[in-house]
C-alpha cells in the first residue's frame, strides 16, 4: 500500500494556516479565541498540533477568520 | 457582525464528499470504512452528518480516498 500522508501532517496544516492567518489579522491567540467563542489555551494547543480538533470547532475558528474550513485545511 | 456559516455545513461538505469519491470508487460504506480503518457504522453517521468528527479521522478518511484533507472539505 502506497504510504498515507501521517495524522499529523493535516494537524500541521491547520496550526499553520491559523498561525498565518491570526498574524495578517495583527490578532493574538486571545483576539481568535474570543471571536472563534473558544478558550485561549485550546486555541493554544490547537496551534501547536497537540490537540485532535472537532469540524465544528475548526469551523468555528474557520468563521472567525473569514476563511472556507477547506482553505483553512489546504 | 457578519453572518458566519453554520456548523452544519462543514459537515454537509465532507458528507457529499465522502459519498460522492467513494461512489466513484464503487466503495460500499464498509469498504472506506475498511480502507480508513473505521467503524461501519461511524462512517455512515458522517455520511448523514451526525458526527462532529475529528481531525484525525478525517485524514484517516482522506487517506483512504487518496484526496488531500483540504480536499475533501472544499
């Protein structure tokens, strides 16, 4: 079997698209976490990759930052 | 403040998604489920838009689609 790209890899994806995302904004994780309606050290966490988010709160934060959930995952 | 789209259409997305590559494949539900290392059953309720799933089952989903994860939400 052709090797899958790891679980990791789509965590990665996401942290660094909210990172950028979060930066052109001039907003901090606080800034994100108030606006997305989720707390500050989950958003955190989900920007280091540790935490294996739900959709509902990836579009959440999605929605937060103006962006499509499937642009925030490419 | 502008109206953000709701939770539900993500997971409309990836449903329609889901459905539409696996029906490409002429893949039963049990046969991604196989392939994504899932549960049957956990594969219909996404498919019906009942599970708020995780990221990492997602890509377990992508992989076993052979789409990216931005893919399979777009």
């Amino acid at each position: 079997m052709i090797a899958t790209p790891s679980r990791k890899d789509a965590r990665e994806i996401l942290a660094l698209n909210i990172k950028s995302l979060r930066a052109e904004r001039g907003w901090s994780q606080e800034d994100l976490a108030l606006e997305a309606e989720l707390h500050r050290t989950f958003v955190a966490h989900v920007e280091m990759g540790r935490r294996n988010i739900s959709l509902d709160n990836i579009q959440k934060i999605a929605g937060a930052l103006g962006v499509s959930v499937g642009e925030l995952l490419s």
